[in-house]
C-alpha cells in the first residue's frame, strides 16, 4: 500500500468514528429524555452531522467514481428530508397533544 492509501484509509477511519460516535451520542439521548419534543430535538441535529460524517468516510473508501455522485445525493436528500420532517412531527405533538402547556413552553403563532 502507498502512503496516499493509508491517508485515504485513515481519513477514512477518523470520520467513520466520528460519525458513530455522534450516532451513538443520538441514541443515548433518545432513550435520556423523557419529553418527545426533546427527542426530536436531538435525534434531528444529531442524525443529520452524523450520517453527513459516516458518508464522508465512504466517499474516502469508494474515491472519485459514480458512487460518490450517489452518496452526495443521499446526504443532500438526507439534509433536506431530515430537518423537515422532524419539524412536521414536533408541529404534530403540539397540535394534537392537549396538555402541551403543561409540559414545555409553547409560543403559538395562528390565531386560534
């Protein structure tokens, strides 16, 4: 092996780790709140750093051909998709939730 592969292979290594540390990090807060809108809260932030780091890893893996097109692609739809339906589940918890008020701030912006 050449001295480009062991970068590539220890780049490669360094973000794999990385991403499943903050993935690991994501489930422990899964199961340490108790509230939903907190849940959401950080499994959301923490999904979406985490898989952009562990994809990053594969693109060192793979190098330049047609497979990283694909993964640019799934982190692009992943950065988009991710955010937006965390923020339509947590929009669905406080409307349908009816004692909201007793469990966290919620600042209402419609005129109901």
């Amino acid at each position: 092996m050449t001295i480009l592969e062991w970068v590539r292979f220890g780049l490669a290594l360094l973000f794999m780790a990385a991403g499943l540390t903050v993935l690991f990090g994501a489930t422990l807060g899964l199961f340490r709140f108790d509230y939903i809108l907190n849940r959401i809260h950080v499994t959301a932030a923490s999904d979406t750093f985490g898989l952009l780091l562990t994809y990053i890893s594969l693109m060192f893996v793979f190098g330049w051909n047609i497979a990283l097109l694909k993964l640019l692609l799934v982190i692009l739809f992943l950065w988009v998709a991710n955010p937006v339906s965390s923020h339509l589940i947590a929009h669905i918890e406080i409307a349908t939730n009816p004692r909201i008020e007793e469990e966290c701030e919620v600042i209402r912006h419609d005129d109901r």
